[in-house]
C-alpha cells in the first residue's frame, strides 16, 4: 500500500483516485473547486460515471480515500502524486499547461523527499521536462503515465486497460511507479517520457481519424448503394484493421479528440512537419457536421427556418454527462444558425443552464417529439432505440428523422410510416 495524492478531482482525477483507493492505496484526492469537494465529502458524484459512486462509497467508509481543498493539503505524507489537471486548447492550439505550472509552484517546496511526480494530463510533449525544471527538485522525480480511459467506463478502463504506459527517465523510478498497478492486469509499456506524451496523442489522432474515415466511407455508401454496416463488417473482421471504432455518426468531440488533434498538429509544425493528414481530418470532421444539417435540410424538402426540430441525445457520445466539445451541439448550433426552432432531450441534461439560449430543453423524449417537423438522433443512447416509435408517430407534426448514430432499424421505420434517413446503411 502506497501513500497517494490525486490533484484534480474532474473525470480523471476521480476515477484514478477511487481507483486507486479501491487497489489497496491510501488515497488524497485534492480539487480548488470547495463545493465539489464538499459534495464528495458527503459521498455525492459531481459526475456521471458508471460504477464510481460506490467506489467512492467504498473509499470514503473503509478511510482508504479522503477529499480535500487544494493540492497542499493533499502531498504533505504521499510517496506519489498524480497531477489529473484540466489542459485544455490555448488560442495556438497548443494545450494550455498552466494548470498543471500553477500546482507545480504550489507543491514544489511541500513535496517530500523522494516523492515521485505522476502526470496523467494530456500534455506537450516536452511537459516532463519543463516540470523538472520547474519544481527545482533533485530528489523528485517526474513520470508520464497518460490516462486512456473513456468516459461513461472510465472505471472500467482503469481497472481493466489495454495498457498502462510509463515514461520515465530512470527505469528504477518506473519500475516503482509500475508497482502501484501490480494488482491490475495489463501490460506495461515503459519509455522515456517524450514518447509516453506522444503516444497519447497518437492514440487519439488515430482514433479520430479512423472515426472520419468511416463517416467518409458512410458517404460513399450512400452515393454507390453500398451498405455500411456490411462494408465496415468486412472491414473490422480484418485483424490489422479491427472492428472498433467503425461506427458512423455525427462527428467526432468530447472534452479530448478536438484539443489532442489540434495540439498534435501544433507539436508537428513546432518541429517542422506539416502533418496534413491530420489537418484534413479535422476539416473532414467539420463538414460531417454539415452533413448532417444538409440530411436535415433534405428530408424536410424546405428552408429549416421556422421548422420545429426535436434534438435526441445533447452529451458528446452516451453514458456520460459531458457536454464539451459535443457533435450535437455543434450541430444544434448550425441548425439554429438556420432558424430551426430546436427542443433537445437528453436523459443526463435536465436543465437549460449549460446550454446555448436557443436549445429548449423537454423532460422527456414525448415532450420533445410532440409537434415537431423533423427530429435528430445525435446521441446514442439506449433509450431511443427502445422507445416507441409507432407511438411518438402520432406526436410529431411530420414523421422524419435523420439518425445520425444509425441506431434505430431503417426498416421498421419506413414500415411505421417515417421518412427516415441515416448514415450509409440501406
Ligand atoms: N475526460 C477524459 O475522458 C480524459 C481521458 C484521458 C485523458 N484526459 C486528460 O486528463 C486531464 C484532465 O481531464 P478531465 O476530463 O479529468 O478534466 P476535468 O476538467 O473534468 O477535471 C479537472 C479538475 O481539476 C481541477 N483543478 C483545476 N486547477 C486545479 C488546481 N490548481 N488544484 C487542484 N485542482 C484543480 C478542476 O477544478 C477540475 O475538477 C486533461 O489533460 C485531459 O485531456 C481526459
């Protein structure tokens, strides 16, 4: 059992501290945000996140996991300290590291001797380094150990990873840091820190683009009568291809892909490599946004302005509450753009607060159906699957829908009497 600080208590930071709690560690999680640590004290999740409230739960009646307000307070008796710090995109598109400079400042005379410095922020490449000559600290040692997990099974993901990378310069420091995750099955890959930050942004370039790939590939289906579902079978049984991350949609966002693109594009050109092949990607994946409005545009056979459109799904993919950097929200905008009148229903959004002024928000998916002219699946959650089409027929003032997640079944839809478009399938 390790002595372990967590600084930053958002979806990283949370996860790797009730998980970390729940592997045997003594575990202080600190966040500057008082009112999030005072609803963790009293065991409430600020988030949502499968399976972590009881592990929180468990942490907080077994001791094993304590909360508090700012770094201090949190690495005054840890042999470890992980920095799970917002670094989102500068105005250059660079990450903004400045979150993790200003902990950094804040512990580096408080740090014990020998304490280790685990980043698992997306960072820079570089960020190692600037750390260690930043903290001024010869018996500190600092290690990149990205985070891979996804949202909605961040828990999962921890406890069960593909990998667990590990940066460091010493191979005795990384060894230690390794055996902080001896009771979690997974390989290690230890590299020299430049390399753990790099692969972090390879993984998610790579993603992304395979995700544009085949929303391109959903467009030329469409256009030589080919089916997507059949073409990306044949395509994902290929094992150097994989099935994963294969399924169209409106576009890739969330709180990592765009900032880990664009900051991958930046590092490239810092050090004189124009890397097109992501840049084209990006611009890909704005225009699949369009994509989706023009299907809009197509099945209503008019102008948007004026017309009532039902939003299903808000949050950037299911199973989670985070709306940054959401694929329906930018759609939303562009359709509000045009004068859609836009009522949104999402089961994790009950109120209108965090977003813009011309998304209305219904309670339900009837609420939001009813004397609509068109509605979009931009989420998917199960739930629109099961619902009952046949029924929420009668409530719309025209039955269309564009399912841009491709999760309903196109023929029982046209069978129900829907005008219905989708992504590539036939
Ligand atoms: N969310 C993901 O799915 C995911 C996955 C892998 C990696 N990452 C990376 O991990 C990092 C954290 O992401 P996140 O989604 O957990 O962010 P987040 O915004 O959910 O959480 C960050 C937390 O840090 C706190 N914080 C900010 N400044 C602080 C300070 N000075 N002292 C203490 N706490 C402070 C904030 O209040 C917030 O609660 C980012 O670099 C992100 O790119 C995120």
């Amino acid at each position: 059992m390790s002595n372990v600080a967590v600084i930053g208590a958002g979806y990283v930071g949370l996860t790797t501290a009730a998980c970390l709690a729940h592997i045997g560690h003594n575990v202080t999680c600190a966040d500057i945000d008082e009112d999030r640590i005072s609803q963790l004290n009293n065991g409430e999740i600020p988030i949502h996140e499968a399976r972590l409230p009881e592990l929180v739960q468990e942490g907080l009646s077994n001791q094993a996991l304590k909360f508090v307000v700012g770094a201090q307070r949190s690495i005054t008796t840890s042999d470890f300290v992980f920095l799970c710090l917002p670094t989102p995109q500068g105005e250059d598109g660079r990450a903004d590291i400045g979150a993790v400079l200003d902990v950094i400042e804040e512990i580096r005379q408080l740090v014990p001797p020998q304490t280790i410095i685990i980043n698992k922020s997306t960072v820079p490449v570089g960020t190692i380094a600037l750390i260690e000559a930043a903290i001024q600290r010869e018996d500190v040692s600092i290690v990149s150990n990205p985070e891979f997990l996804r949202e909605g099974v961040a828990v999962t993901d921890f406890l069960q990873p593909d990998r667990i990378v590990i940066g460091a310069t010493s191979s005795e420091v990384g060894e230690r840091v390794a055996a902080l995750y001896d009771s979690i099955d997974a390989p290690i890959i230890a590299v020299d820190p430049a390399s753990a930050e790099t692969i972090k942004y390879a993984t998610n370039s790579f993603l992304a683009t395979k995700v544009s790939f085949v929303n391109g590939l959903a467009a030329v289906c469409e256009a030589v009568g080919a089916d997507i579902e059949s073409v990306t079978r044949g395509l994902g049984s290929d094992q150097r291809i994989g099935s994963r991350f294969l399924q169209p949609g409106p576009g890739w966002g969330g709180s990592c892909f765009p900032k880990d693109m664009q900051a991958l594009v930046r590092i490239a050109t810092d050090a004189g490599y124009e890397f097109d092949l992501l840049r084209a990607v990006i611009e890909a994946n704005d225009q699949q946004f369009d994509r989706i409005v023009h299907k809009a545009e197509l099945l209503l056979g008019e102008e948007l302005a004026g017309k009532n459109l039902a939003l299903l799904g808000l949050t950037f993919k299911a199973h989670t509450d985070d709306l940054r950097n959401s694929p329906a929200l930018e759609v939303a905008k562009r359709l509000a753009a045009k004068g859609a009148k836009l009522t949104a229903y999402d089961p994790m959004i009950t109120s209108p607060t965090e977003l813009p002024d011309d998304i209305g928000v219904a309670a339900t998916i009837e609420q939001a159906m009813t004397g609509s002219d068109l509605a979009l699946i931009l989420t998917e959650w199960p739930e629109f699957t099961r619902a009952n089409w046949a029924n929420l027929i009668d409530l719309m003032n025209a039955p269309r829908v564009v399912d841009a997640r491709n999760v309903l079944d196109r023929k029982s839809m046209v069978e129900l009497g829907y005008q219905y478009d989708d992504l590539g399938r036939i």
